[in-house]
C-alpha cells in the first residue's frame, strides 16, 4: 500500500487547525473568534480528507 505524503500533510494541518482554533474561539474577543472558529471547520475538513484519502487513496 502506497500513502501519499500529501494525505500526511493534510492530517496534520487539520489537527494544527483544531488544536489551535478550538481554544481560540473561546479566548478572543468578538470578531476574531469568528476566524478561529472557520479554522476549526477547515481542520476537520481537511483532517477528514486526509484520513479518507490515506485509506482509500482512489475515492475521488
């Protein structure tokens, strides 16, 4: 099975997103929090994918 160092990248993007945004949210003040949050939804977007993507590398 070959895994595609780009699947990798996404999962760790992801993770970074989330693990940054999530607390984010809750620290900054009205409008930035808006910012953090989206990154949160990126994250496990692109986390998902790239979980996807390592498993099932031709589901696209």
């Amino acid at each position: 099975m070959k895994i595609g160092y780009g699947y990798i990248l996404l999962i760790i993007a992801g993770l970074s997103g989330i693990a940054w945004g999530l607390p984010a949210a809750h620290r900054l003040k009205k409008p930035f929090d808006i910012c953090a949050a989206i990154a949160v939804l990126c994250g496990v977007i692109f986390f998902a994918m790239g979980i996807l993507l390592t498993f099932i590398p031709g589901f696209f």
